[in-house]
C-alpha cells in the first residue's frame, strides 16, 4: 500500500527534520475495513456496479484502478532519496534480509502451498502466486508506526521494493507460474503479454512520471517547495486512492466472494499457513542475526507482508472482474490487516520479553 512516508516519525541524520503519522494515519486499517465493508455492500446492493466499473477500461486494463494504483504508487516514487539509499551501507543486514524474504523465501512458499493445497484449482494458485510476488511498498510504513519500528530503516527498505517491484515482478510471476508447472505437473499458461502490460500500466508508469516530474518540479519550484508543499500534498491524495480503491476492489469482487464461501475458505489455508512460516522464518533470522528490536520488527513486518493491490489488479487484468482468481487476490487483503496487526501486538510482547537485543 502506499502512503507519504514524510509523515512517519522519521529522524534524517541529513535533514533534521521530524514528522510523524497523522491522527488519521494512525488508524488507517480501520478506514481500510471501513471501505472494504463499504465496497461489498455496493456489490450487493447496488445493481450492475460491477458491470458499469468494468466497462470502463482499454482492452484488459480497468481504467479506474489504473488512475488509482498511479496515484498511490506516483507519491511513493518522489519519496525515492539516494540518500536514503545510501544509508543502507551503514546496516545492510537488514535490508538484505528483506530482500531475501520478498523475492525468494515468500515466493517459494507460496508457490509450494499453492500446487500442494490447492489442486485442480488452477486460478486459485495463480492468485497465491501473485500475492507472494508482490513484497508491500508502504503500508509496512504505518505497521512499523505502530510497532514503534525503526523508520528510517522502514522508508528504505520500502524504497527499495518499490523499484525492484518494476524489473522483478513480471519476471517472478512468470517463472514461478513455470516452476509450478513443472513440480506440480499442472498446465497454467503464463500470459506474458498480460503480466508485461500490469508492470507497465500499473508500476511502471507511476515510476517514470515520478521521475520525471520530481526532476522537472525542483528545477522550476525548488527542493523545499517539492518536499513541503508538492509531496505533502500527495500523500494525502495517495491515502485517499488507496481508500478509493478498495471501494472499488470489492465493488467489483464482492458479488463472487459471497457466492463462493468454499474458495474463500479453501484459498485462505495456504494463505494464512504461508504466512506463519514466513513470519517464523522472519523472526529466527532476525533473532540469528542479532538485530535490535526496532530494525528487526521493521524487518519482520516487510518480510511477510504483500502489495495485494498490485496482484489484485492483475488477477483482473488477466482473467477478468468476477473471476476466481480475482477473489483469491481480493483474500489476500482480506487477511492483510489482521495478521499484520497480530504481528505488531507479537512484536510488542517479544520486545517485553527481550527477544531480540534492546535498541
């Protein structure tokens, strides 16, 4: 998910300066459940919604979500800073960590409990791929908020995600829908085309126009204006996407979600079980290493979490609005916010415990 990272409580050696989460912030997976709530009653009691939302794209891509996944992944690209990157060197374990968790161990497991669980379900398990190959770009922000994480260590590593996500994420999909194939023995096709045009429509797109523009805007209105006018206002316009299209995420699945109890039941085991091993495996590695509380819990937090939104959007883009594997991914944000916030309140009681070293 993303929001404006300026508004952590972030301290920059560099900078000096000090903001935090808005009160509005604070509580941000209560207006998540609220919208979600919001977007199943439209399905239900709104005649045709889907229908009419869907109508609105080019060719496969909805034009609705494409307006608002740019406007929730353009702000987090001017959050990029090279000097938040360089500070990786400082103390790169825990950023190699993450890593290692987003694009190798998550994707495997989930790969794995998908041909394992999930037989003959074949939209089923793209869907459990999709959500394991896509590491979150900034909801983590608010869950290392709440677990009183380190976040500049939190603004980096989401930094990072959001540029591997652009060159990794079709690519991982793609091989491991073909590793599927070949362990499992199933015949997925891997529509290359379609997962080309998601990273482009839907990634791709924001980062370039970010770029661009961030160049464009502090050479004509300067570097303050850009961080304390510019992004400030974006952020709150990027919280205000990410609520929008959650509304209109389960306007558009919330008609087969009710009507297949058992998919969501059946998809929800591998997702909840990839989850556990993912946060244990986060946490003994955290615990190996010796890392202190506040980079360990931000480390955990990023290692096992996903940007359902990316995967939702191209469960549709593959397979259409209505489809099982547009409800598996719409699963995936279903159990996003409680599990995460399971794992702050674990975090909190490790930290009373000493489980990892005092920061």
């Amino acid at each position: 998910m993303t929001h404006d990272p300026t508004e952590t409580t972030v301290q920059s050696s560099e900078s000096g300066r000090k903001g935090r989460l808005s009160k509005f912030e604070k509580y941000l997976y209560i207006w998540i459940g609220i919208c979600i709530g919001i977007g199943i009653a439209l399905s239900q009691f709104v005649p045709g919604i889907a229908q009419a939302i869907d109508a609105i794209k080019i060719g496969t891509v909805s034009i609705p979500i494409g307006i608002c996944l740019f406007l929730m992944m353009y702000p987090a690209v001017l959050n990029l800073k090279a000097s938040e990157l360089k500070k990786i060197k400082r103390n790169p374990v825990p950023i190699v960590l993450t890593l290692v968790a987003n694009w190798i161990v998550a994707p495997l497991v989930g790969t794995f409990l998908a041909g394992w669980l999930l037989p003959g379900n074949e939209q089923l398990i793209v869907a459990v791929i999709l959500l394991h190959a896509s590491p979150c770009t900034a909801m983590v922000l608010v869950w290392g908020y709440l677990a009183d994480g380190n976040q500049e260590q939190n603004v980096a590593n989401t930094s990072i995600n959001t540029v591997s996500i652009i060159f990794l994420y079709a690519p991982m999909v793609g091989l491991l829908l073909s590793l599927q194939n070949v362990v499992y023995h199933t015949s997925i096709s891997v529509d290359w085309l379609g997962l080309l045009i998601t990273a482009t429509v839907f990634i791709g797109l924001p980062i370039l126009a970010g770029y661009i523009s961030k160049k464009i805007i502090i050479g004509r209105k300067g570097e303050d204006w850009f961080n304390n006018v510019y992004r400030e206002a974006l952020g709150k316009v990027a919280i205000a996407a990410l609520l929008v299209t959650l509304i209109i995420l389960y306007s558009l699945n919330g008609g087969v979600m009710i009507q297949n109890p058992d998919k969501l039941l059946l998809v929800s085991v591998p997702l909840l079980i990839s989850f556990l091993i993912i946060l244990t495996y986060n946490i003994i590695m955290t615990k190996l290493v010796r890392l202190h509380y506040k980079e360990a819990v931000v480390t955990v937090l990023i290692g096992s979490s996903s940007h359902f939104e990316i995967a939702i959007a191209t469960a549709i883009t593959l397979y259409g609005v209505g489809s099982i594997a547009a409800l598996g991914t719409t699963m995936g944000l279903f159990w996003e916010v409680p599990v995460m916030l399971s794992v702050v309140y674990l975090a909190r009681y490790l930290r009373k415990r000493n489980f990892w070293r005092p920061s």
